[in-house]
C-alpha cells in the first residue's frame, strides 16, 4: 500500500461527508420542514440553520481539500477549480442569499405583493445555485479527490 492510500481514502470520506449532507439537508430534510412545521417562518429559520451547518461543513472540507491538493499539485487539475466554483457558491448562499431568504420569511411576506415576488426571484436563485452546488458534489464523489502525489 503506497503512502498516498491513506490520505486518499480520508478525501474520499470528507468529500462524501459533505455531499451527503448537502443532498440530505437541501433534498430530504428541508421539504419535510415545509410540509410538518406549523408555520412557513418555522419552516424557513430551521431550514437555515441546517443550511448554515451544511455550508459551514462544505467550506471547511473543501478548504481542506484544495489546499492538500494545491501544496502536492498546485492548480493543476479540474476538481481543484470545481472544488473552487463549489466553495464560491457556498459561500454567496451562506453570506448572501440565505440571509436574505430568511429576512423575508421573518418579516412575514404576503402573497401578491412585490416583496413575495423578490422573494421568489431571490428563493429560486439560491435553488437553483444549492443544486448546482449538489451537482458538484455527485461530480466530485463519484470522480473521486484529486490526486496528491505527484505522480499522478
């Protein structure tokens, strides 16, 4: 077994950790809130906080990881730059859209008005960006991690 095993089969689990937290929290736990919870605004300030904790998750195991694979490889390779593009949608979720979202679902939109409708605008944008960003991760599990020997 040579010295890279180890250390791969570790990026493999961080990265399916994180996928599969993105996929469970954005695809299975998230629309149960929606149809259990008494109220939308429950819904939503939960539905946050499992995102937060999901993102902050998806940050710290890229971070991890683009930064094992630059030091062995430098930016050679497509997984660093999908690993980027990933981090840089988390992070425009988690510091941009998702407050936003959740200031909305606060204030207690009414439907037909301009507030519900930059609501939706706002909502689908960021669904459509948290499927993007679980498009890269299925990418990204079933590619595997970059390699980080040299060799490679």
């Amino acid at each position: 077994m040579n010295a890279a095993a180890p250390a791969g089969a570790l990026d493999r689990l961080l990265l399916t950790l994180w996928a599969g937290i993105t996929w469970a929290i954005g695809f299975v736990a998230v629309p149960i809130l929606f149809a259990r919870l008494p109220t939308r605004v429950q819904a939503g300030e939960l539905a946050q906080f499992m995102f937060s904790v999901a993102d902050g998750l998806g940050l710290v195991v890229l971070a991890l990881l683009v930064l094992r694979t630059m030091l062995a490889r430098g930016w050679r390779g497509w997984r660093v730059r999908l690993m980027l593009a990933a981090m840089a949608v988390i992070a425009l979720l988690q510091f941009g859209l998702h407050p936003v979202i959740l200031a909305y679902h606060q204030a207690g939109i009414h439907p037909g008005t301009a507030a519900a409708a930059r609501f939706e605008w706002v909502h689908r944008a960021a669904s459509l960006l948290y499927a993007l960003d679980a498009l890269a991760a299925l990418i990204l599990v079933l590619a595997g991690p970059p390699p980080v020997d040299r060799q490679a």
